[in-house]
C-alpha cells in the first residue's frame, strides 16, 4: 500500500495546479487601461504650458543676445574698415600733396591744357562713323536688309564687309593711345 500511494505523489506534480491556469490569463479593467492610455498621451504631447512658456523666453532670450553680439561685432568690422579707408586715403593725399608742392601753377595749367587736349581728342575718336570705310559698309548692310526683308540671310556679305570696317576703326582708335 505504502508503494501505491507514494506512485501517486510522483504523478501529481506533473500535471499543472488550478492556480497556475488563472495566473497565465490576466484580464486588466476598463478603467486601468484608460488611465495608462491617458499618461501615455500626456508624456508624448510635450511640456505643459507653462513650461512650454519659460522655454520659449529662454530660447528667445538666447536668439537676442546672439542678434546683439552679432550687431556689435558687425559695429566693429565696419569701424575697422573705415579706419583703414580714411588711413589709406590720407596716405594717398599726402602723396599727392607732395608731388605737386614742387609745381608752380604754370606747370599745372600745361599739364590741365594737355589733358584737355587729350579729352578731346578721344571725343573726336569715339564716333565710329567718322572712320573710313563704316559708315558706307553701314549704309550698305542697311540698303540689304530694307530690300530684302524677308531674306536677310542673304545679306551676310554685306554684314561681313561691315564688321570688317568696324574692326579696322577699333583697331586704329587703340592705336591713337599708344
């Protein structure tokens, strides 16, 4: 008998207990699993308003301190600029102050009358048209087009001869500088 009964306690355990079956499915309430549902929704949304406050003075606290240490540094860099400017146009001046104490006002108005003569000379120079060969290369170039009109094409000759003309003037007004 003793044998019996001790064969049945070793069966036993293998079969799981009442308990271990309830615990496998847990059933959670209504209610709990809104609340967890409503903290989670809150810590995702963000900082409540008054926090959300205080970091937007400190943000914009922090932009304007940069904005008013960027402006004093640009205050600074033109300073620096202008100083350096007026150094150099003083430089310059005295240059120029020295140079021309030695020259008597004779001197300067020789020196003015070469210069205008120069002025005039290159306005003499600028018309184009003044140069020979342009003017009747331009007259033809026009003559082609206004016969032709609608086969300008086949007026290339004359545009050809009338670039030529206008190179040879560009050529010879460089040359009057040398």
């Amino acid at each position: 008998m003793g044998a019996a009964a001790s064969k049945q306690n070793t069966a036993a355990p293998t079969a799981p207990p009442a308990e271990d079956k309830q615990a496998t499915h847990l059933q959670f309430g209504r209610s709990l699993l809104n609340q967890l549902d409503k903290s989670s929704v809150d810590t995702v949304s963000g900082p409540d308003a008054s926090r959300q406050a205080t970091l937007d003075t400190s943000i914009q606290a922090k932009i304007k301190s940069e904005l008013d240490r960027l402006r004093k540094e640009e205050a600074d860099v033109r300073s620096e600029i202008e100083k350096a400017i007026e150094k150099e146009n003083l430089a310059k001046e005295s240059k120029y102050r020295g140079a021309s104490e030695g020259k008597n006002s004779n001197v300067l108005r020789q020196e003015l009358e070469q210069l205008r003569g120069k002025i005039d000379k290159y306005n003499k120079q600028k018309d184009i048209s003044n140069y020979a060969g342009v003017k009747e290369a331009q007259e033809k170039l026009v003559q082609c087009y206004k016969s032709q009109p609608e086969r300008t094409l086949d007026c290339w000759k004359e545009a050809e001869e009338f670039k030529k003309a206008v190179a040879n003037a560009e050529k010879k007004f460089i040359s009057s500088f040398s």
